[in-house]
C-alpha cells in the first residue's frame, strides 16, 4: 500500500511503571537543550507544573538520577541531564527506530505477497 505507514508506540518501564515515553523524551531532551526545567517547559509549551510532575514521576521510577541540579544565584539555576540519562535517550532512540524499520520492512513484506 503506497504512502500507507505504520507506527506504534514504545515506552520504557520500571517495575511495571511507566518511564519514558515519546513525551517524556521530549522533556527530557528539552532539558538536555535548555539548560533547565522552566525553560523547558516554555520551549514545550507546557505549564512548569506538568513538567516539574513529569520529572518528578520519573525521578521516583528510574534506578539511577536523571538529572543534576545547581540552585539559582544571578544568574538562576540549571538542571542538566546525567551521563546514565544521556545513554538512555540513546538507546531509547535506537530501539525507536530499529522497530520503525522492522515495523515497515514487515509491512512492506505484506505488500509483496
């Protein structure tokens, strides 16, 4: 089926609770980028309360810290990413897009039968 694509959705868990997802990611990289959860959540266009309860859930599931704090000053503070976060995003990409390609190759597969 020409144009026809499919898509499916992968998340992370920890002990059967959610951790990452495409929005969470999405947080986290703007993080990663912005140098802070406010700013983040600007650039996202959601309320710093979302974003500071998504961060939150994940802090509490994840079996390692996802980020590093240092408290404002001046200048205000900034939060960035730990290497063990970084790492994950990672994977979390690749393993995105590994099963995006086998989900088309399989599907194109059907196509040629």
């Amino acid at each position: 089926m020409k144009g026809v694509r499919v898509r499916s959705k992968i998340w992370l868990e920890v002990d059967g609770k959610p951790l990452l997802g495409s929005g969470r990611e999405r947080l986290l990289r703007a993080i990663d980028t912005e140098g802070s959860l406010n700013a983040a959540a600007a650039e996202l266009g959601i309320s710093y309360r979302k974003a500071w309860a998504q961060l939150q859930h994940m802090e509490k599931h994840a079996p390692f810290p996802l980020v590093e704090r240092s408290k404002g000053g001046k200048g205000g503070g900034s939060t960035h990413l730990t290497r063990e976060t970084r790492e994950l995003l990672a994977r979390y990409a690749r393993l995105k897009t590994g099963l995006n390609e086998l989900i088309d190759e399989k599907f194109a597969q059907e196509d040629e039968s």
